[in-house]
C-alpha cells in the first residue's frame, strides 16, 4: 500500500512505493531481496527469546505469530527473513539479543504534536476535581499562535525523540491548535517534515475568532483553510462532540475533505455518546478515534466495516474518566488499536508501553491483544501494511526489549523496556 500522497517536500524517506521487489517479499517468501538494492550490509539479530512477527502464519499461529528461539535478517531498511534462529542465514553483521524479546516498532496513530505551551494548572485543578472539556483546547490554540515557527519545530522534534526513545517507529500527528488559515497549515507544514501520517484537524474545537457564528467557521475549514491546508496532509479529522462540532457539521467537514483526496479518521464519542463512530464508519474513516462512550449499535457498526477502533487511554488517565471498553469491541470482532493521543491537554504522554499496560489492568485486553492493537493495529488504523509487522518485505522497524517476552510491557509498568530501536533498518537507540 502506498501510504501517503503526494505533497510537500518532507525531509523523511518519502512514503514506500509498492514495487515488485515489495510486492514478491509480501508473498509467502521467507527470504527475499531486499526492496531497495542500494541497501547496505545485512544483519542478523539472533538469541531472541520470544520474536512477535504479527503474522499468524508464523510460530505458534496465535494472531501474534509468536516464534520462540528466534532470529531476524535485515538488509537495508527492510526485514528479510524471520524464523528459527537455527535456520537463520548468513549475513554480514549478527546481533546477540541475549535471550530478550523482539517486537515490531510501535505505530502511534493519534498524537497532537504541533503545539505551544503546556497546561499543568488544568491538569491540578482536573486532579482537585474538574471536568476535562473540550474548551481547553483554547488554551493550547492561543500559545500555539503566539510561537514561532522555530518554537513549533523544536517542541514537535524534542517530543518524536521521548516517543522513539521508548519504542515508536511511525506516528501520525494533526493540526488542530491554530484554526487560522495560516496557523493551520504551518502546523501541517511543521509536521509533514517529520512524517507522512499527517492529518488535517482545523476542526478541532470552533475558533476563538468565530465563537458567535460557527456556521462561517465550518465554511473556512471546509473552504480556503482546507484548500491551504490539503497539500500537506494525508488525513482529515473532526472533533465531533458537544462543545466541538455536531454530526451534521462532521459529516460536511468530512466529505470536503474527501473531496479534495484527503482520508477521514474521527475524533468520536470521547466525552459522550453521539453520532460520531456511525458516521466514521459510514464514511470509510480508517479510524474512530477514543469510542470511549458506545451504544451496542456503534459496536456493532465498528465490528461490520473496515474503520479500526483507536482506544487512548492516556486520555482516560489524564482526565480520570471511564476507560473504553476493549473487551467488549474485541469480542464483537472490531479492529483495535492503541495510541498515545500526546497532547497537553488531555493526554501529555508519549508512552506507548503506558498505554499497554493501561489498556490491559484497565481496558480488558490481555497483553497479546494490547501488543497487537500499538502495533499491527496502528498501522491498520493508518491503512499501511508495510509497518507494524516483522516478517519478509516488512520495513524493518523493531524494537529490543530489555526483557524475555513482550507480556513484560504490562507485567512492569513504568519500566524503561525498550532497549534498542531499529527504524528502517538503521538502530537509532
Ligand atoms: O484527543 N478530543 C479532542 N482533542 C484532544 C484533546 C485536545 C486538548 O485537550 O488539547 C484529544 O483528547
Ligand atoms: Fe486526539
């Protein structure tokens, strides 16, 4: 799949083309050439006591696809053979794991990175026993104008580096902080130097500027603030919620940007029910994002089509309010996936492990499903089947725990695991 569109230039490798090469190595090759030919050497991380691949077809057929006594080979920036480590081929470099696990890099699907200022006081005042509400955000969008752009850039770099150091390889942040023209795609123009997950959020809360007349506010994002702010962007979002934006001014906002090629994911049912999941799925979203308060029909729905159920629970935490229910979504056969939501309003960490182990004491997930759902089904919830996964044409991107399995993630909460990073092939930690 080609993940992004074609837009500015980005300082990162631009979105992986599905070539042959790529194609072939996603077939049921175990060992392939690798995707790039101008790669480098190979090497093969060996003595790796519990390797998750995500491919059920692969050791113990659980969805994990868990290999015991395992090995991988990378070449260049991607995977190129996973098994027993007694199998393993030759490469030029080796990398003894010492008995620890290995698993695929995290997929954070939901961040909000492009910001100014914090808001510890809300925070102290939500701990004495205030309500979260969406008119926060306010405070976030009067800092986030007043930086420049060297101040957005600096805290947007400084941020990917606490989420690589603890093990994410791929992220997705939005816009949503500016609601001007051009703070909007600034924002986006800031983040797309970094990734090319990169979403359109102008309808994050109703502007400041417009509070008396957000009809001519929909009109601007659905208008010349969408037209500045496409090019940039991959995704669209809408916060659709009381105190944000209602279903009828979703659905609008929503099919603008499907108009102008951008994709829908969803910001619902977070503080409340509504309409917001049944629409995300109605229209396609990839995602339906925090569905922290559902109806059996909105499970239901999510289970019958293609839109994954990002669940975030760093929100839950930092604004002590009911958890989502992943229990109930994974029966009902939904698609999960866990990300950090890091914003500082409602969610200021970066953590992906947090929001394991949050998901599994809390959530109703067991370690495995929690594993999956930050790493399989993040890269489901950005629509990418060449991340969140190790196995033959996968981008190598994989994480060294300083631990035997991944079921140590939750099993010790708040313990800097993540030992080693790979990104594309390349160890940055
Ligand atoms: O996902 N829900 C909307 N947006 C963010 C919160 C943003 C903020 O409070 O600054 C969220 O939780
Ligand atoms: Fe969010």
């Amino acid at each position: 799949m080609t993940p992004g569109r074609p837009g500015p230039a980005v300082s990162a490798p631009a979105p992986d083309t599905a070539d042959q090469a790529t194609k072939d190595a996603m077939s049921n090759a175990t060992t392939v050439s690798p995707a790039h030919s101008a790669s480098t050497a190979s090497t093969l991380i060996t003595n790796i006591a519990s390797l998750v691949t995500n491919d059920p077809s692969l050791g113990d057929g659980s969805p994990l696809g868990l290999i015991q006594d395992a090995a991988i080979a990378i070449e260049g920036d991607r995977v190129v053979w996973t098994g027993d480590q007694s199998k393993a081929p030759a490469t030029d470099n080796r990398v003894d794991a010492g008995g620890r696990g290995v698993i695929p890099g995290f997929v954070d699907s939901h961040s909000h990175l492009v910001f100014a200022g914090d808001r510890t006081q809300e925070f102290n005042a939500r701990m004495s026993g205030r309500p979260y509400s969406a008119g926060g955000i306010r405070t976030t969008v009067a800092a986030t104008r007043a930086a420049s752009d060297g101040e957005l850039a600096a805290n947007l770099t400084r941020y990917l580096h606490e989420a690589l150091r603890q093990g994410t390889t791929t992220f997705e942040t939005k816009s949503g902080y500016g609601l001007t023209v051009e703070d909007e795609a600034r924002a986006l123009r800031i983040a797309a130097a970094h990734t090319d997950e990169v979403t359109y959020l102008g309808a994050h809360i109703v502007s400041p500027d417009f509070a008396d007349d957000p009809a001519s506010y929909v009109a601007l994002v659905t208008g010349e603030m969408l037209d500045a702010c496409a090019p940039y962007a991959r995704w669209i979002d809408v916060f659709c919620e009381k105190g944000a934006f209602d279903g009828d001014q979703a659905r609008a906002i929503l099919t603008a940007g499907k108009a102008k090629g951008l994709h829908p994911r969803v910001h619902a049912n977070q503080l409340s029910y509504g309409p917001g999941v049944q629409l995300a799925v109605e229209l396609d979203a990839a995602s339906a994002d925090h569905c922290t308060h559902l109806t059996d029909a909105d499970v239901d729905a999510l289970a019958s089509g293609r839109t994954v159920a990002t669940l975030l629970p760093g929100a839950e935490f930092s604004t002590r309010a009911e958890w989502p229910d992943a229990r109930r979504l994974l029966d009902a056969g939904a698609t999960v996936a866990l990300s950090t939501d890091c914003n500082p309003g409602s969610s200021f960490t970066s953590s992906v492990p947090f929001c394991v182990a949050l998901a599994v004491r809390d959530m109703g997930m067991t370690p495995d499903e929690a594993v999956w759902s930050a790493t399989a089904g993040g890269a489901a919830a950005l629509r990418r089947d060449d991340i969140g996964r190790l196995t033959p044409g996968a981008r190598a991107d994989l994480l060294l725990l300083d631990a035997p399995s991944h079921v140590h993630l939750a099993y010790r909460p708040g313990v800097p695991l993540v030992s080693g990073v790979w990104r594309r092939g390349v160890r940055e930690v």
